[in-house]
C-alpha cells in the first residue's frame, strides 16, 4: 500500500474518532463516550448527567501522525445547558493524543485543554 493512501485512510479514521467523541459528548453518551476515549477520567462522564444539552464545534484542526500515534490541535466551541444552573459557553485550544487499535480504528488516549 502506498504511503499516500495509508496516510489518508489514517486521516479519515482519525477524523471519523473525533467525530465519534463529539457526538458522544452531544448525545450525552457516557459508554460511547468511553468507547473512543477509554482512559477519560470517570468524573467527566458521571457529569454528563448534569447537562440537559451539549453542543461542540471542533474547528481549525491540525493533525500530525506519527506511526501508530497522532496529535490533533485544534480549537473546541462549546456550549453547554446544565439541567440545573445558566447554559454556558466557552473556547478552548484542544490537543488529542491518540492511538491506532488497529487497522482502521483510532482511540484517543489523552486530551489536554487550555482556555
């Protein structure tokens, strides 16, 4: 297979990974949630049963494969209504580590935010 379309399929599967994470977080999925990111701590998926919605635009994205790692930079828009309290919303600079699991499958082993 020619570098070039290994690369892509990577990309493709790569973004197909982050999108999961972002609908797990939008659908307020805990187990999906765990599912595309494994090691995420458990308090940030029992807080999920706060939110009574929760939307994420990933935007500007970056990606740089390194064999079977990657790191995805990248900015995170999102808003938040908690079933108690006043919706919020904020920016941040996110950078994703992940992992190839197989030939086609990527999972994120670390996430690290900054405002």
């Amino acid at each position: 297979e020619a570098p070039e379309v290994a690369a892509a399929r990577d990309r493709t599967a790569i973004s197909d990974t982050l999108g999961r994470y972002r609908t797990a977080f939008e659908q307020l999925d805990g187990a999906a949630l765990t599912r595309v990111y494994p090691s995420i701590p458990q308090d940030i998926v029992t807080a999920l049963e706060g939110y009574q919605s929760y939307r994420m635009v990933m935007s500007d994205l970056s990606t740089q494969i390194d064999g079977g790692t990657a790191t995805v930079r990248g900015r995170l828009s999102l808003t938040m209504t908690p079933r108690r309290g006043r919706p919020a919303a904020e920016s941040v600079l996110a950078v994703f580590r992940l992992e190839r699991q197989n030939q086609a499958e990527w999972i994120i082993t670390g996430l690290e935010m900054t405002r």
